[in-house]
C-alpha cells in the first residue's frame, strides 16, 4: 500500500507526488495517457509574477512565483532559463494602467518602452513534468474512474493508498456542488524566426527567448465550452497568435509543432488546494451556516484522507510547486498559512447561497 496515490499526470498531479516524495511518503501517480499527453505540455509555462493592481489573488501569485523558482532551481535547474520578461502596453490607454501598476510594485520596472521582470523565466513542459513523474515510485496507467474508501485505504482499481489526491486536470471526478472547474482552451506553438529576443515578451500573446531559431508562442486562454468541437476555430485563434508574434518580431514565422489541451479554472481564479468537504453531512450538521453564520472548519466532516489539487487555469507552472507544497503540509497536519486555497472557502461560498436548496439536506 501506498502512503499517496495521485490521479492526474499534469503539472498539478507531478508536483504533488513529487513534494509527498520529499516528505518521504511513498507515491503512485495514476494517469490514463503517457506523462506529457495532457494539457499541462500545452502551456506556454512562462513564470512571471501577476502584472497589475494589487489583489489577494495577485499577491498568492507573486508568493507563488518567488518560491516556484526557487524550487526548479533547485530541482530542475536544467530546464528553467531565467530570462527575463518585458510586457509591452497595447496602446495608451493600458499604458497609463500599466503606469500605476509599476508605482509600488516588488517586480516590475519601466524599462525600454514597456516593463520589465528581472526575474522571469520560461521552463521547458515536457521534460519538466517527465522527470518530475520519474521520482513518483510507480507509474500506473489507468483512467481511474471508480475509487472507494475501504478498510482505511483508497482503492482506486486494483491500488491502495492510504491519502488519494484528485489532480485531473479540467475532469472534475467529484460529485461535490460547491466544487466547479471550467475548462480553458490554450495552444502553444512552436516556431522557427529569423530572429528574436534573448528575453520572454508579451503583448497579447507571450514569445519566449529565441534560442536556436525558434520561439515558443502562447497561449491562448478560451472558454472550451465554445471552442472544444471547432478545428476551424483552432485555426483562427493559431492564425491570430501568429499574427500577434508577427507584429513583436517583423519577422517570418514558421510553426513547426502546435500543443493543445485543456486546462482547468475555478470561478474566483484561486486553486482547490485542500481536503474534501461532504457538503451534505456538514450542512446537516452546522445547518446555520446558511445564514452566514461563523462555524470552526474543524467541525466541518471531511471525506476521509482525500484530497484536491486542482483548477490552477493558465498560471499552473507558477502555482503549483506552491501549493503543492501547502497540499502536503495538510496531508501531514503541519501548519499552512495558505486558507484562501483551501475548499473551506469555496464551500462556505456556496452554503450561503443555499437558502432555496436546504430541503436537500434535510
């Protein structure tokens, strides 16, 4: 039996059964396709700390990043290129906005016409999640569509493991209603230019730096819900990425590889980063909470050692490492500081609003 079992091979699923590994717990990761067949391999994975007004979310981002950096420094030296980033204004009107954002900012400088990011890097997708899949002490390949909780253990198939962390991706395999994620649509091209920059850019779309004539390009950030059945589509927004890095480089581009997938968002942008609540049983229990009421989450009934790690949306190589980290700490019952990642927020969030569904739990 394992110590965690991990369904999910994406950015989000590696980086937690890598920091379970170096807590020293023994981990399975559980993923229908190969390592880098899923959405995570179709982000640009540009790191970058968040570039505007000063916000809770923009402020977790920015932790986020300072300590996402430092981890593939450390951990996977050989596929992060720190860069730099410099972010152009579209017009005049965003360059004032842009103007007041750099005012107080930690990161970001006016430099060279736009603003610049010492610190931003770019790291390469494919051999990043790979690797970092490679320390988990085994590899299943399985859809895992059935798990249950059963004699103090997960089983999830033919597997046990004693903590079952849920990191699917845009598939939400929870039947829980206040947990939603929606589905992001983004491509990531790969091109060969005549010429480019030394630094990641972004204008509309992101370029990375130019490194033996090619450029990575991305990525688009669409609602699936319109786009998931239109090859059409998926041309026009190619087509306007191409354009978009046209204009930054004057220079021909030529794609050679396009990456797709759908990547995982939450309503309110902040990750599911937390054990499980069974909102029925909890509402049952503190039916108050409805009426706002305040309640100790640890009066709360949780579904037994599973957990969520999930809906980090186009930031996933900058959160995850971070959150994964906080992930772990729960599952150890060490100290997290992190509480807006948690899904104690997204469930008191509905539970206020579930005036008119009371008679469901009764």
């Amino acid at each position: 039996m394992y110590d965690v079992a991990v369904v999910g091979c994406g950015i989000a699923g590696v980086t937690a059964a890598y920091q379970a590994k170096l807590e020293g717990l023994s981990t399975v990761i559980i993923e229908k396709d190969d390592p880098t067949c899923n959405a995570s391999s179709a982000a640009g994975a540009f790191l970058s700390p968040k570039f505007g007004p000063k916000s809770s979310y923009s402020s977790l981002v920015n932790r986020a990043f300072n300590y996402s950096v430092d981890f593939y420094k450390k951990n996977f030296d050989e596929f992060l290129h720190v860069c730099g980033m410099l972010r152009l204004a579209r017009d005049k009107e965003e360059e004032a906005k842009c103007d007041s954002y750099v005012e107080d900012s930690d990161f970001w400088i006016k430099k060279d016409g736009g603003y610049w990011c010492e610190n931003a890097a770019t790291i390469s997708t494919f051999e990043t999640i790979k690797k970092m899949a490679s320390f988990a002490d085994n590899y299943y390949k399985s859809e895992a569509k059935d798990f249950y909780y059963q004699d103090d253990c997960w089983n999830i198939g033919d597997i046990k493991a004693k903590h079952l962390i849920l990191a699917s991706g845009a598939r939400l395999l929870l039947n829980e209603p206040y947990l939603y994620v929606k589905s992001i649509f983004g491509q990531r091209l790969e091109a060969c230019v005549e010429k480019g920059f030394d630094f990641s850019v972004h204008r509309k779309c992101s370029i990375g730096p130019f490194i033996e004539g090619k450029v990575q390009i991305g990525a688009s950030h669409i609602p699936s819900w319109r786009y998931q059945d239109s090859e059409t589509l998926f041309g026009e927004y190619r087509d306007r990425l191409i354009q978009e890095a046209q204009d930054i480089l004057q220079s021909k581009i030529a794609v050679n590889a396009e990456y797709r997938g759908f990547r995982s968002s939450t309503i309110d942008f902040f990750p599911y980063c937390g054990q499980v609540i069974n909102a029925k049983e909890t509402l049952a229990k503190i039916p108050h909470l409805i009426y706002g009421a305040a309640a100790d989450e640890k009066e709360f009934i949780y579904h037994k050692n599973l957990w969520l790690h999930q809906g980090h949306g186009a930031r996933g190589f900058v959160l995850a490492p971070y959150t994964a980290m906080h992930l772990i700490r729960q599952i150890l019952n060490k100290k997290s500081d992190e509480n807006e990642i948690k899904l104690v927020r997204a469930f008191i969030r509905y539970a206020r609003k579930a005036k008119s569904k009371l008679r469901e739990f009764a």
